[in-house]
C-alpha cells in the first residue's frame, strides 16, 4: 500500500506537468508513471479481464461461477471477484501469470509510448471507468482505447496455459466429490 501512496503521488505530478505542457500549447512528455496503465488496463491488478473469460468457458463449475460474477466488476478494472474467487491469491499456479502479464504489457507498451503511438496523459482521472475510458480521456488520445485491447491479448496468451492447468486440477476435484 505504501508503493501505491507513492506511485499515485508521483503520477497526479507527472499528469500535472503535462497538463502545464498542454496548456502552454506543448506536447506531453512520456513518463516512465505511464506505463501505470500497463499493471491494470485489462481488468484490474494483474490484467485479470481475460481469467474471467476463461472462467465464464471453463469446464470447472467453480471457475464458470466466479467468471459470470466477475465479468462486470471486471470491465470496470475491478477484479477482487477473481483474484479471490479464483483464487488467484495463495494459488501458485495462478500467482504466476498474474504477477507476469502486467510486466509484459508494460514492456510492450514502452516502445509504443516511445513511437508515439500511445499519449501520456494531462488529465487525472481519479474514477473507476470501464475499459479503455480512464486511458482515453487521460490524454484525449484514440489511439490509447487500444491498451486494454492489447493488455487483453497478451493476458489471454499469457494465462492460457496456466489456467488449463489448474482447471484441470478442479475438474478432477468435481468430478470425484460427485462420485463420492
């Protein structure tokens, strides 16, 4: 919580320099705080929007249950339903791909700040939107309604494999406590 108190109060200055900028009539400027969007752009903390998917298709009854009661939360970028439902916490299968997908994301989403594809952002938002709005609106950019595309992806990729190995172990789970 306390890394949190810091990145924020480093972001609202970044945001509020570019602000500056924009309101001089100069482009914003690329802050490594702009890469914040990369940690949860799809769906929360962890870019967990495509784990509830997978969930709302998975065979495990468990996991189809959290997936159809975290999808809205979840395109808001609100993801306690599935980090705890899953669970994602306690659960080294899972941990994996929750910790790596934001890493991931932020290291694609570097070049493509650096291109100028994407737009740092001079506007604050501090309300939880669905996706892709907070991205857009930071920066009246269109092109940054493509991060949670892009986060939603490489998390798809990223989970996969993950995911089909623990619903494979849940399954099993089901399946002998009906025979029983």
């Amino acid at each position: 919580m306390v890394a949190v108190v810091v990145i924020i109060a480093i972001t609202i200055q970044n945001t509020s320099s570019n602000a500056a900028l924009v309101a001089a009539g100069m482009a914003p400027i690329f802050y490594p705080t702009c890469l914040w969007s990369a940690l949860g752009a799809g769906g929360g903390t962890g870019n967990t929007l495509p784990l509830c998917i997978m969930c709302m298709r998975s065979k495990s009854e468990q996991l189809k249950a959290i997936g159809k009661v975290g999808l809205i939360p979840g395109i808001f970028n609100v993801n306690e339903p599935i980090t705890f439902g899953v669970p994602v916490m306690y659960n080294p299968i899972m941990a994996i791909p929750y910790i790596l997908t934001p890493l991931v994301s932020a290291l694609v989403f570097y070049p493509l700040f650096m291109v100028g594809f994407f737009q740092p952002g001079y506007v604050a938002i501090v309300a939880t939107m669905p996706l892709g709005m907070a991205e857009f609106l930071s920066a009246l950019a269109w092109q940054n309604l493509f991060m949670p595309v892009i986060v939603f992806v490489l998390g798809w990729f990223i989970y996969q494999p993950f995911f089909k190995a623990y619903e494979k172990q849940l399954v099993e789970k089901e399946l002998a406590a009906k025979a029983e």
